[in-house]
C-alpha cells in the first residue's frame, strides 16, 4: 500500500468510528464517488459520444444506439424502448418486462448483432449473453414526470420546474448487471479496457448513457405528437434531470463479500479528509467553492423529500447542521492554520451524523488538486488478498482478532436478539433476503454474512490452541473456521474491510447497507421506501456529453 | 452453453455448500473451478464427483511426507487437502493417498508459487510459475475419479514433454448436462418462499408504480 501522508499528516479516522453502520448509513457522495470520477475522465480523455441509431416510434417502442468513442476503442449502449401496460410496471426484481432495456456492448453493433441482442435483452434475466455484452439494465417511467414532461413539450411548453425537481428523473433503473452475470464479460476482461479500471466504470457509463436516452426519447415523442408546436427542453433545466433507481437487498451483501474493496473506497475517502484536515492554510478559491457547495447544498436539500419517517427526520437535522456550518465557518474561522481541520473538528462535536459525514463531502470537494489521485487507487485485485497464510501461529491470528474484531468480542451472541435475523438466498427471485430466524424456515441455507458470531466463535476454539500451531494445521483440522480466518487476515492489511456491526440483530436497518454503497456509486436524494429498498437519484444536474469541455461544471453536483 | 468465469466461480460456491461444504471450503472450491476453466480445464466432473463424494468429511492425517485420510474406507477431498499445502505457501515432495478428483489439487499446487511436479497415475503436471504445463495419458487420466497415489515432488531433470497450458478469458463453454446437475446443488442454497417472506423478506408496502 502507498503511503500518501507527509509526516505533519492528521491520522485517518480509526475503522471503529468509520465502519459503524449507523455512519456507513449516513455516508454521502464526494468527488471521488465513482460517477463523478468517470466524469472527469471522460472529460480530461476526451470521450466522444454519438447516436448512430435512434429507430423509436411514437408510443416509445423501437431502438436505439449510443456509442462511446475514447482512447481509440469504441462501447455501445443499446436501447430497446417497449409498451408497457401500466398494471405490469414495478421497481421490484419480481418484474418481467421494463419500459426500457439496455446492455453495454464492446464494439459497435452489426445489424446481426442489434437482432441477436433484441431477441435477449427486453428478457433480461431471463436471457443469455455473451462476452462482448459488459453490462445490462433496464428502466421504468416515473409515471408522475414522464406524461407531464411530454405534454408540456408537445404543446410548445417548458415543464414546471418544481414538478421536475420534486422528481429528479424521467426514468429509474431497477438494476444494473455486470461483471459476468448471465454470461456477460468478466471484470478481468474489462477492467483495461475503455479505462475501466475504477470500480463499476462500465456500469456509471451505462447509466450515463441511458439518462441521455431517456432525455432524447422523451423529447423526439413530444415532436412525434406536437409536430411543429413541439418544442426541446432548455438546456439548464435539461441537467436537472437525472435517472432514479430502485434498490433491494440484493446489493446488500456485496459489502460484506468485498472486503479488500471496501476497504480501498473507505481508505481513499478517508485519506482524501486527512490530506484536507492537514492543510495549513485556507486557500481563497477553495473557500469560495467550499461556499458556493454548501449554499448549493442547502437549496438542493429542499428538494430531498422521503415519506420515511427515520429518514425525515434526519434530513431536517442535517438542514440545522448545515446551518450550523456556514454559521460557524467565517472570515475569522479561515484566516485560523488548519481552518479545515477546525471545521471538521467542529462538526465531530457539534453535528449528526448525516452532518459529520456531509461536513467530510463539503471539506473534500474543493481539494481536487490534491485528493483526485486517490480516486485510481479504489479498485483492487481481490484474487491477492484471498490466499491465507498458513505459517502464521493460532497465537498471532488470536492477537489479530483481539486488535481488529474488539466490535465482535462486544457482541453477545446468546442473547436472542442478537441473532434475530437470518440471510438467505430466495429460491423464486435468487435474489438476498432477510428473513427473521425464530420465525421461519431456512435457517440452515443462511448465508455467511454474521462475521461478528463467527469470529466469537473462532476465538473460543482457538484457545484450544496451542499459541505455537499454524494456522495450516488449525484449518486443515477445522475447516468450519476457514471463512472466519481468511476475513481476519484481510483485516490486518485492509483495515477498513470490516462492517464492525452485527448484521444479524433485530434492530438492523439494512438500508444502511445499500446507503453506504451507493454513495460511493455517487448517488443523491436517498429515498427508503421500507427498511429494505430505498429510490435514489443518480446524475441529476450533470453536464451532458456536449457540455463536458465547458468550464465551471466540476461541481455540477451542488446544483451550480 | 457458454458461461463467464464470475458464474463458474459463483454458481460453484453454491453448489459446494449445497453438497455440504463449509463456507471457507466453498470459497476454494469456487477459486479451484474458475482457475482450471481459465486454463481450458474441465471443472465440471470433477467438482460433481467430489460433490457426491462428500470427501470433505474425513479428516486427513498428516504422517511426515504422506497425507492420508483417517478411516480406510475414507478418500482425502483435493479442496481441503490443497488448500492445506497452499495455506503453507510450500510444495514440498509429499505423498497423497486417495484423493478424489485430484485434477482439483492443481490450483492449490499453482498457488503455492514453487516449482514442482505434480503427478497421478497417467498424469504430470509441471509447475514452474507463472506457468503450468500438462503431459496426460488423455481425458480418462486427467479426470480420473480417484487417485490412488498422487505426489508432489521437485521438478525431476527430465526433458517435459507436455503442453503449456494457456490462459483464457473469454466465455467458457461448458457441459450442459453437469452445468445442470450443479445447478441441482446450488439450487440446495436457496430458501422457498413462504407467504411471510414473500411480504417482508425483501420489504414492501411502499407504491412502486409512481
């Protein structure tokens, strides 16, 4: 691992605070989330877009091709625009047709290859693909802003800016595959490919791809039923729409079977905050884009609604702590050495934890210069951290658990509430489920996801041990605690791979869960709809393709 | 059917524990199978014999140079036997009674990084890393159900007169029939569900069609 701190370097935030659930639950994007950083790429590269085919007729049925030119290789996305009748329209996986299907395709595609993918593709799961297919999704209408979008625009009118912004979106996705799923390319195959290589590139370029689609179609309908009266969306409030997307459990335990990967997220945003807390000095343009991002910040927050009730609340209280911010962030507080690490100092104490962790987005995003490098360093070969080392001593790997795991040893696993809940995978969606474990059948299909219990249950056997036995000898006798081992060995060079939670207590909001991922991704507007899938907004004010050069859209994010 | 590596290597994380693995066994298994279809290996038949096999269960023992399992009747499983020599990180000269499928013990001789020969009755694999190169007598031999005899040794001085294996990232074609029966296994994994959790198991309530 490099070391990116100089040696008057404010230390990372220790795991035990970072990987709680309740703040992986209150996480917010920054500008190393990973669609803002394909974005710069896109930008810094030179990315060329195109539209070959766009083939739909007038009730959206029909296809369509985007390609994406950069570093001399070309990708396609492929749409395919369907009728949908209205009783069959869910964001849940249960569904079986979509308002839209789309796959990323390496290359351009024949005429052979648009018929091969058309007889797939609309089927989604229930189709086959092939290597040269990178990702597949599908998309819903947000019914409430479709219909409004294309009446106003067939009748010659602007849409009303606040329907269009109480929504955010014409289109939401309800999943997004990649990486080998139903025969699609690996990410080996893809990762040096189109510079791929930053963590779900393909897939952020896909959901780009399918906002502009949306944004097109919508606007080629109203002049297929407008004629000449028909008018094009402005182009400022064309960027205010973004694409939703629905998601479930089954993003859930990606976090928790990913943690050399997580780890690298945590540990670029983290060392991204240190780099900044570290600073001397307050410079004059990064105080007024730190500005300008917290005002953005607070009108953007006006437009976060949720019908959950946790989540309400929560929101209100950040709109107090950003408050509290601008308040506390003067003249006088900046002309301070280290005002950065002041203002983070202050939000620690002062502030939720949706503001302590917004405060850690706001410190980052006018520090490009100096933090956008860590955003290469987020994805990793996990195949190397997967090898256990059998020479060490069952007395070492105790001493790991008692340095990396003290959150498990707290736990107390014969209380019933702390083993509550049970995951498994569901026989009639394939799909993670959460199911309650004194209440229903499957228990014994559960999946590994309880690493607190089984790391408890790992020390009690080892201190069976004698301290001087290898590890080897210790597994190649009880392979039960293989799982456990190989964790604990991640964990000592990957020191945030580890949720430090019980995922299996009554009290679990797993939602927390898929917040935490999708800030990563870059998402906004986190909507839960239940503990258990949640709507959020992807790409909302992000330049389109032809506005990339243009200058002052770095901090699109903030609504500027 | 042609598949991807990343549905080899999770539909036989499945299927290992749908037949009875530990989870940290699966996980091997699962590394074993994508990493022999990488080289054009079939993984397919020899997974599904040490599926029913259930070889896992026996508890090899160690005597010096010579693993062998407990009982007389018991086979030694190539997934928790190899994963014991690369959890050493060592291929020292060693003698394996026994083992079931032990195409399967290449990856783990692979990843314990030393040059060494590897052979069974009709087989040699030589390891000299990155690379690994295969001499077999033919199909039978390399997918022979059982080894009675397999042993790890020190590049011998001979001539190797085998062929590079290469590796391949692409889809894999595999056998439709054994794809099937370890979609038998893996689907061993997965709950039923029940009019509970087809409410709650993966939340619901909330309008979805706005």
């Amino acid at each position: 691992m490099r070391s990116p701190l100089p040696h008057n370097a404010v230390p990372l935030r220790p795991p035990d605070v970072v990987m709680r659930l309740d703040r992986l639950g209150s996480a917010h994007q920054t500008r190393l989330s990973f669609l803002r950083a394909m974005l710069r790429r896109m930008r810094v590269e030179g990315w060329r877009v195109a539209r070959p085919v766009f083939e739909i007729d007038e009730r959206g049925v029909g296809t369509a091709v985007y390609s994406v030119e950069a570093n001399g290789k070309i990708v396609s996305l492929v749409a395919f625009g369907h009728e949908l009748p209205s009783e069959k329209r869910t964001d849940r996986v249960i569904a079986e047709e979509w308002d839209a299907t789309f796959v990323l395709f390496e290359g351009l595609p024949t005429a052979q290859d648009i018929a091969r993918l058309q007889a797939n593709v609309p089927k989604q799961e229930a189709g086959r693909y092939l290597a040269t297919e990178l990702v597949l999704a599908r998309a819903n209408r947000s019914v409430r802003l479709f219909d409004h979008v294309l009446e106003a625009l067939a009748g010659g009118r602007q849409p009303d800016p606040p329907q269009v912004e109480a929504v955010g979106y014409l289109m939401r996705t309800t999943a997004v595959y990649g990486n080998g799923k139903f025969g699609i390319a690996d990410r080996d195959r893809i990762k040096d490919f189109l510079a791929f290589a930053g963590p779900f590139r393909a897939e952020m370029l896909t959901v780009y791809l399918v906002r502009l689609f949306t944004l097109d179609l919508i606007e080629h309908l109203a002049r297929l039923r407008g004629g000449s009266k028909a008018v094009v969306l402005e182009r400022s409030l064309r960027r205010r729409f973004g694409i939703g997307n629905a998601t479930g459990l089954g993003m859930a335990p990606f976090l928790v079977r990913h943690p050399a990967l997580i780890d690298r997220w945590v540990t670029a945003r983290e060392t991204a905050l240190a780099r900044v807390r570290a600073l001397r000095q307050a410079d004059q343009r990064a105080v007024a884009i730190f500005r300008a991002a917290l005002q953005g910040s607070r009108r953007g927050l006006r437009a976060w609604t949720t019908s959950d009730d946790v989540q309400a609340g929560r929101i209100a209280a950040l709109g107090d702590d950003l408050g509290n911010i601008e308040r506390f962030a003067t003249e006088r507080v900046f002309a301070v050495s280290r005002a950065w690490d002041l203002i983070f100092r202050f939000a620690e104490e002062n502030l939720s934890l949706e503001g302590q962790e917004y405060t850690v987005t706001l410190l980052i995003e006018p520090h490009g210069d100096l933090v956008d490098d860590l955003a290469d360093s987020m994805a990793i070969e996990e195949a190397t951290s997967f090898r256990i080392d059998g020479t060490m001593s069952c007395g070492d790997l105790a001493r790991s658990i008692t340095r990396d795991y003290g959150w498990a040893s707290a736990l107390d696993f014969s209380e019933k509430r702390s083993i509550a809940r049970f995951w498994y995978v569901s026989e009639e969606k394939l799909e993670p489920r959460l199911g309650e474990r004194f209440e229903e059948a499957g228990v014994e299909q559960e999946l590994p996801l309880a690493i607190g219990r089984e790391v408890v249950a790992l020390s009690a056997a080892l201190e069976r041990e004698e301290e001087g036995a290898s590890v080897a000898a210790f597994l190649l006798a009880h392979p039960e605690h293989r799982h456990a081992v190989r964790r604990i060995q991640i964990a000592a060079r990957h020191p945030y791979s580890e949720i430090r939670d019980n995922l299996i207590e009554a009290r679990l909001r797993p939602i927390d869960l898929l917040r935490c991922k999708l800030a990563f991704f870059g998402a906004t507007r986190f909507d839960p709809r239940s503990d258990r899938w949640l709507r959020i907004t992807l790409f909302q004010g992000a330049p389109f393709p032809d506005e990339l050069g243009a200058e002052g859209t770095e901090h699109w994010i903030y609504g500027e | 059917m042609i598949v991807s590596l990343n549905e080899i290597e999770t539909t036989i994380l499945k299927a290992a524990r749908g037949a009875g693995m530990e989870w940290g066994l699966a996980e091997e298994a699962a590394h074993a199978a994508a990493f022999l279809a990488r080289l054009c290996l079939p993984f397919e038949e020899p997974c599904l014999r040490l599926f029913s096999s259930r070889a896992w269960n026996a508890n090899p023992i160690v005597e010096g140079a010579c693993i062998r399992p407990d009982r007389l009747e018991a086979r030694l499983c190539p997934i928790r036997t190899g994963a014991y020599l690369s959890d050493l990180g060592r291929a020292d000269p060693m003698t394996l009674m026994h083992v079931v499928s032990p195409l399967l013990l290449l990856p783990f001789i692979a990843w314990a990084q030393q040059n060494s020969d590897l052979a069974w009755k009709g087989v040699k694999l030589r390891f000299e890393p990155p690379n690994v190169a295969l001499a077999s007598m033919g199909p039978c031999a390399l997918l022979a159900s059982e080894a009675e005899k397999a042993s790890l040794s020190p590049i011998a001085g001979d001539v190797f007169e085998g062929r590079l294996l290469v590796v391949h990232d692409g889809g894999v074609r595999v056998d439709d029939a054994s794809w099937a029966k370890l979609h038998g296994y893996e689907a061993l994994t997965y709950v039923p569900a029940s009019a509970k959790s087809r409410v709650s198991g993966a939340g619901a309530g909330a309008i979805d069609n706005d």
